[in-house]
C-alpha cells in the first residue's frame, strides 16, 4: 500500500522568501512521485514528477524538489515566492509512471499563502 | 492547449436521488479517471477506465457507483442513490499514453457534489 504525508495543511511565507512545502511517502515499491497544483476553480495542474535518473526534478514556475530515498521524502522547494504562486499543492504517489491503470495516492494538500 | 472538461460545476441533490457527473476527456487520451475529494481530506482514487472497460477500482467503488463511456467524447460517473457522505469534489482526469513531461494525468476542474 502507498501513502503520503504532507505536514503543514497551510504554509505562509513573504513575497520573495523561500518556499519549503514538506512530503513524505510510504511504498511498497520504487515509487514515482509528482507535485500537483490547483489554483481556485481550476483542476490540477502537474508541476514536477520524479520517476528515475537525477533526484533533483525541475518543474514548471520556478519549482523543484528532490526525491530523497533514505529520507522517503519529496520536498518541494522555490527560492522566491511570487504572488502568483498562491495555491493548493498537493504530493502524490504512484506505482506507474502516473497512467495506465493505477491511480495517484495523493496526499491532503499544503495551502500555501504568500503575504506581500 | 486542450483540457479537460466537467459539468456541472455544482450539483446539488436529495439523498437517495440518482446523479450523473459527466467529463469531457482530452480527446486523443485513452485511460480516463475519477477522484473525489471531501472536504478537508485526500483526493482520493475511485476508478479507471480503457477500452471501454474499469481497469481498476479502488474499494470506494461500490456497487453503488458506476462509469461509462456512452460517446466518443463524454465519460460519466453515475452515483446510483446518493448518501449525504457522497458529498464531496469529484474530479475526472485522462492520460495520453505519450512519453515525456506529459505522460501523467490531466485533470478536469471537478464537480462539487452537495447531497441533501
């Protein structure tokens, strides 16, 4: 069975200061692993997926995170908070590349607020 | 760039009612999706499809629930007799079988289901 954990329903940081949201999974297998986010009234949108190869993934809108195996975790990270990036981001975890038939475990979400 | 669709945005309905969620795939996709979400909890897995068949369903998908593909473009989850813990944000999701930073699964902007 798979899970993910994401501390911290809601995070708050300043315009312009680091973003640090927090996941850590629980698999059965190697797992591949994405960062999804939903702005209002909108579906999500993939931001980042890990699946082999280099642990430090590079995503769309300035974001990373590293898949750390020892750690079991999956941080995500940007080095400056822009106004814009105000949004639900939620940590999910596959058996599959994320198709076929498996669903994504997703984890409860981290409601990130950006203060000016 | 295309996406995909749901309607309605909201429904509203009386427990024990039968509602019909539909979902408008991204058109040359092949595995088609269903999450629900509750409020304050994980987006959850409830069922895939391809081929004109449920790949694989989680154990929230229960007799109660049913999907079907009635067109080549609609893609609708049937909730036979609505309970008042049904309500919930139900999102449909589809996924390409291409390769790359695209290979995951896109998803509809959700239906928010209040049983009443």
């Amino acid at each position: 069975a798979q899970s993910v954990t994401q501390l911290g329903s809601h995070v708050s940081v300043s315009e312009g200061a680091l973003v640090l949201l927090r996941c850590n999974y629980s698999s059965s297998v190697p797992p591949y692993l994405f960062w999804y986010v939903q702005y209002p009234n909108q579906g999500l949108q993939l931001l980042l997926k890990y699946t082999t190869g280099a642990t430090l993934v590079k995503g769309i809108n300035g974001f990373e995170a590293e898949f750390k195996k020892s750690e079991t975790s999956f941080h995500l990270t940007k080095p400056s908070a822009h106004m814009s990036d105000a949004a639900e981001y939620f940590c999910a975890v596959s058996r599959t590349g994320g198709g076929g038939a498996d669903g994504l475990t997703f984890g409860k979400g981290t409601h990130l607020i950006i203060q000016p | 760039e295309p996406e995909v669709t749901q309607t309605p945005s909201h429904q509203v309905t009386q427990m024990g009612q039968e509602v019909i969620l539909r979902c408008v795939p991204i058109s040359n996709h092949l595995y088609f999706y269903w999450y629900r979400q509750i409020l304050g909890q994980k987006v959850e897995f409830l069922v895939s499809f391809y081929n004109n068949e449920i790949s694989e369903k989680s154990e929230i998908f229960d007799d109660q629930f049913s999907v079907e593909r009635p067109d080549g473009s609609n893609f609708t989850l049937k909730i036979r007799s609505t309970k008042l813990e049904d309500s919930a944000m139900y999102f449909c999701a589809s996924w390409s079988l291409a390769g790359g930073l695209t290979d995951t699964q896109y998803f509809g902007p959700g239906t928010r289901l209040t049983v009443l």
